[in-house]
C-alpha cells in the first residue's frame, strides 16, 4: 500500500511496511484505521543521515567471471582464457586467484604507475588516496596470490583484441577505483502517519561522486527520488493507492550468479559449522576448477544456456533425481572433509585417516549406487516417459517412431534403433515454430514462412519442404 502526499514545497511518495494477502485484508485494514476517513496526514519523522560507499573489493578471478557475465555475457570459461592471455603478455597478474586483497609491495607499485594507468585510459583522479586501506591492501588476506591487478607493463590498446581490452579494462578501472573517494551522500527518511499508520519515504542526495565518477560511462546509477524539504508535524495531503503483486519465482541463473551460488553454497545450510567451514573453504570447487565443471555440465549435456540463463535439460533432470539422496550430492559431505582437512593442517588429524575414510566412503558409493539405481529405475523410466510425451512434436516420416523435443533440435525417438531422423530448430537464421516442424512431420511441407536469410544477408520468404531423402528444401512462391 502507497501514498502519495502533497507538501507546500512537492509531492513525495510513501509506502507502508506490511504486505497484505488479499484484497479483503488490505481493505479490512483500511476500514478499521479509517485511513480513508482522514483529512490530512502529519510528518511525524525526519532523519537525514551521510552514507559512505567505498569502492569495491578487487577482483578476484571468480568475481571477474561474474561481472564479465553481466556486463559482457562471456562465460566463465571465456573470461578466464582472456585473463591467461592477458597474463601471458605480461600485463595482468596471475588470473586464478581466490583473493580480493593484494599486500604493500603490490600497493607500492600501483601507486607508481598510478599517472601511467590514468593516462592510458585519459581519466585523472584529483585527489587520490596514497595511503593504504585494509579493505584492499591487507597482507594476512594474502596467500601464494594477491587480486588480479594490472602489472607494471602497460598494453597498447589498439593492438589487444576487444575482449582482451574488455576484461583489461574491467581490471584497470576496478584498481584505479581503490585510489578514490568514497562515494558520499545524505539519505533522508520521512515518516508521514495517516490516523497513525506509518509510511515511510527515502530520497538521495548526491554530494560527493568519488569512485563513481571513473564509471560515468559503465555505472548507470538508480537514483533514489530528491524528496521536498518538510519539518515534523507538518500537515500535507495524501491520495492513497495499492499496488496488486504476485510472488515471483526466483531468478534462472546465469553463469556468473551460478559462479557467486557455489562459491556462497554454505550461505543455505543450517548446521553453523558447516556454513562456517564453506564459507571459508569458498564452497564447491575453487577460483581455477569452477569454470570448468560448468563447462563439463554443458559438454555432458546436463544444462545448457539460452540467452544467458542456464536451464537443466531433461538428462541433468534425471541426474539430479539419481543421485538426489546421495551423500555425494550435498554439500554437507564437502564441509566434512573440509572440517578435517583443517585438522590435519593444525596436526590435529593424519593424512593416512582422511585417505582411509575416503577410500571406504567410494567402496561404500560403488557397492550402492548400482542398487539405488535399480530401485529408482522404473520411477526413473516414467518420468522420462512422460518428458518425453510432453515434447513429442509429430510421427518420424523415416521410422513412424516419435520425434521428440531434444532441447537444441527435434529428433527420432528410435535413434537407439538406428534411425537418425532429425530437424533443427533453426533454418536459414529463421527459428522454426513448433508449428512449423509438426506441418513437415505431418504434411512435409510448410506454409509460407517470412524472415530467412540468405548468405548474402537478403531476408526472403518461402515455404519448406521435406524431399524424400528426409533433407529440409526451400519452395519458392511462383511469381
């Protein structure tokens, strides 16, 4: 629930805090505040506060990963192959690092090429911060490798290919941003009460840009509203209105949020010492390996990605309902032998007592996994079944078996049969309906279709057809 009042000096927005379950509930509330009866509502509350925002941490490479995902949409993989060349050109430090620290000697020499840095990019800082900031130069934090930084050699820009001067880019002005202010401004709070009921308002004021200002181009800030200067017990006007919302499903992930989800997998355990163990071990896999299982995922087929997002196919889906109550698929397992691997470092554990534990917890996965298979297998073959009855697209012309939905092509649920029918999704850069596909399987033709492209780069139209050696063929329209 919102309103909207009217001071002498601008309107202002306010919400209410409690979310209501249904209309009936809203408007109960409503009648019993007599919110609707009131005349005026009464500024009860004015608060204005400085914040501070400092720049960000430096990257690390899993974090470089995850921005270079969102503002690039390069995979994980790609962005560590970059990050490689880069260092193998000497102008990047080493890319697989799981810090976001680096130390006084590193510190040192950034803040001697720091005119040099500036100049490549042609930003000046007017007063920048020579003095070192645990929230970035802090030794302890600091192991065989410090954040990813530039080096003290500078690349020429022209002659590094656009995503190498992308991920460079990203790198530079992410420690040029550590040599900055802080990011100041006053956030005001206003509590405006209509017959006692609260709501509450905030704006920002910008007073000091900082950091902020080497991303005039990159950072697209949401600026909270500029709010009228009023004084406590102020009387204004209101209009009150609601706002109807559906809870929402969360978020597909994408590469880099799946990259910050396993990185941060303790964060959803409830055992204390588990979250606290995988939160300093860094979860499943490390900085160097994470890329690489989900590149194996999307090799194996087990997920795969369209327009960013990353969905489970139906192979991962009866993976995940395999191995489901296993051992080896909760993250609890890692946190246990994270736990004595912690033990062994303080002496507190042998190296030759994990390997044993590790030895009998394979036998026992090889002795049980084979019987869990069998017992699931028939709950396992109906399910498949019925994903694939979901996606059956039509008859196979070649075999008379079902051609199927196969996530990136339609094809013949006799391939095991030897029958290797099959139809794309895509045809000439034109997407093919569902429609589209059922008219060749059915008709072995198609009505007319617009928006194929030729090589030449020339949309055309026309229908397609199945030949009879099962090959897709063009049908011009006769003129």
């Amino acid at each position: 629930m919102y309103a909207t009042f009217t001071h002498s000096n601008g309107k202002y927005k306010g919400k209410y805090k409690e979310r209501f379950d249904t209309l009936a509930n809203l408007d109960g509330f409503k009648e019993t505040n007599q919110l609707e009866q009131a005349e005026n509502a009464e500024v009860t509350n004015v608060k204005v506060e400085e914040k501070r925002q400092y720049a960000p941490k430096l990257f690390s490479l899993s974090d470089l990963q995850s921005f270079a995902n969102k503002r690039f949409k390069y995979s994980a993989d790609k962005t560590l192959s970059i990050a490689q060349k880069l260092y193998e050109k000497k102008v990047l430090s080493y890319p697989r690092s799981d810090t976001n620290y680096i130390g006084s000697p590193e510190f040192d020499y950034l803040k001697s090429n720091l005119s040099r840095y500036l100049e490549l990019v042609g930003v000046g800082i007017s007063e920048p911060q020579l003095n070192e900031n645990k929230r970035y130069v802090d030794g302890s934090k600091v192991q065989e490798h410090y954040a990813i930084i530039p080096t003290k050699t500078l690349p020429k820009l022209s002659d590094v290919t656009k995503d190498e001067k992308n991920i460079y880019l990203l790198v530079l002005y992410r420690t040029l941003a550590i040599f900055e202010k802080p990011y100041i401004y006053d956030e005001t709070t206003i509590d405006t009460a209509i017959n006692q009921v609260l709501f509450q308002s905030k704006g920002k004021t910008e007073k000091e840009r900082g950091w902020k200002r080497l991303y005039k181009q990159e950072e697209k800030d949401k600026y909270d509203p500029l709010l009228p200067e009023v004084t406590v017990n102020d009387s204004v006007a209101f209009a009150l209105e609601t706002k109807e919302g559906k809870t929402q499903p969360p978020n597909y992930y994408t590469e880099g949020t799946l990259l910050t989800a396993m990185k941060h997998v303790g964060r959803a355990m409830d055992d204390k010492g588990s979250k606290d163990i995988l939160k300093e071990t860094e979860g499943i896999g490390t900085e160097a390996t994470r890329a690489s299982i989900i590149e194996t995922l999307k090799k194996q087929d087990y997920i795969t990605i369209s327009k960013s997002k990353i969905y489970v196919t139906e192979k991962g889906e009866l993976l995940c309902r395999i191995i489901a109550e296993d051992e080896i698929a909760n993250s609890g397992m890692t946190a246990q032998w994270e736990r004595y691997l912690k033990k062994i470092r303080s002496q507190q554990g042998t190296q030759e007592a994990f390997l044993g534990s590790i030895e009998r917890f394979v036998q026992h996965l090889i002795e049980k996994v084979p019987q869990n298979f069998q017992d699931k297998k028939e709950n396992i073959a109906d399910v498949a079944g019925h994903m694939e009855q979901e996606n059956v697209m039509g008859t196979c012309p070649k075999c008379q078996n079902s051609v199927v939905d196969k996530g990136k092509f339609y094809g013949c649920s006799g391939y095991k049969d030897g029958c290797k029918f099959t139809l794309p999704k895509r045809w000439s850069q034109k997407a093919l309906t569902k429609k589209n596909v059922q008219d060749l399987l059915s008709k072995r033709e198609t009505s007319l279709i617009k928006g194929f492209k030729s090589k030449k780069g020339s949309n055309f139209s026309a229908k397609l057809t199945l030949n009879d050696e099962m090959k897709l063929a063009f049908e011009f329209p006769k003129k």
